[in-house]
C-alpha cells in the first residue's frame, strides 16, 4: 500500500487525453505497488474516504503514472484539478466481473452471444462497465435492451452509441 498527497490535475492540450482530470503517481511509487512494471495495470483503494476498485493506472513515461478522475469519482470526492487529495492506493488482482443480468439475457440471443464471444475482451467489457455506470434500474434495463440488440445485428460498442444518437 502507498499512501500519499497528490494534486489534481486537467490536460489541456494531450492529444486524445485532451480535458483529462487526474493525479500523478510518481515512479517510485508506482514501482512499490508493482514492481518492475511499465504497463497499465488495476489498483483499489481510497481517494480522501471515497472507495476504489480497479481503476487503471496509465503509463505516461519515465516511470510516471496518472490515476484519471472521471466525473463520477469528481463528484464522489467533490474536487476538481487544482485540489489535493490523500491517496492510498495496492495493487487489484480481482477479475472483471461482467453484469450477470445482461450475461443472462445475451444467453437468450445465440446470433449476439456468438458475436460477443468474438469481440476482445476490452470491447465486451465497455457493454458492461455502461450497464453498470446506470443510475436507475429502468436505465439499466433499457441499456441491456439495447446492448443485447446492438450485439444482434453485429454492432459493437461505438456503433451502438452513434445508432442510438442518430448518427450513421
């Protein structure tokens, strides 16, 4: 476990990680949480009080990593860039767990569970962690709707979120 205090910070001009709210986890730190280590990987912990569980870390070079603030964990720990905050932080070694609810109703649609199952594994976890970040159970229930019919006609994630937005 490494406990420290970092600054909040937002990317201005970063290429894709351009508006990114987030805080650096210097090299050294990162190397006692997994040693050895240059890739992205899963940490757990607390942000202030606020619980967290496999949150990427993001290789940014040099050893240095950065912990993204979306807007939820923002609003959660009510901070935004140019705050500090106290962080404690290990290692997570869970597995992924995908929302059983839409497993169950993919199991009913055999033409999109066979195109699920062809899909990696980064692109059928963005179906769940989307079912999962809804607020209410009639959001959630319409998005496994739509995940489940999206998968149907061979859409994967981006189709599915342009078709439902009007775009082609």
């Amino acid at each position: 476990m490494v406990t420290f205090t970092a600054t909040i910070h937002k990317f201005e001009k970063q290429g894709e990680k351009t508006g990114w709210t987030y805080f650096e986890v210097p090299a050294d730190l990162a190397q006692v949480l997994k040693p050895g280590n240059r890739k992205e990987f899963k940490v757990k912990g607390k942000l202030d009080a606020h619980p967290v569980k496999r949150i990427s870390l993001l290789p940014m070079g040099g050893g240095l990593f950065i912990f993204v603030l979306n807007a939820a964990l923002r609003k959660a720990i009510g901070k935004k860039h140019g705050a500090m905050v106290k962080v404690q932080l290990t290692e997570d070694k869970s597995e992924f767990v995908f929302n059983k609810d839409f497993m169950d109703c993919l199991d009913d649609e055999p033409t999109a569970i066979e195109f699920f199952q062809s899909l990696t594994g980064s692109h059928q976890r963005y179906f769940s962690k989307w079912i999962d970040e809804a607020k209410t159970e009639p959001t959630k229930i319409k998005r496994i709707a739509m995940a489940v019919n999206a998968l149907a006609k061979k859409w994967g994630y981006p189709e599915m979120i342009r078709a439902s937005q009007g775009k082609k």
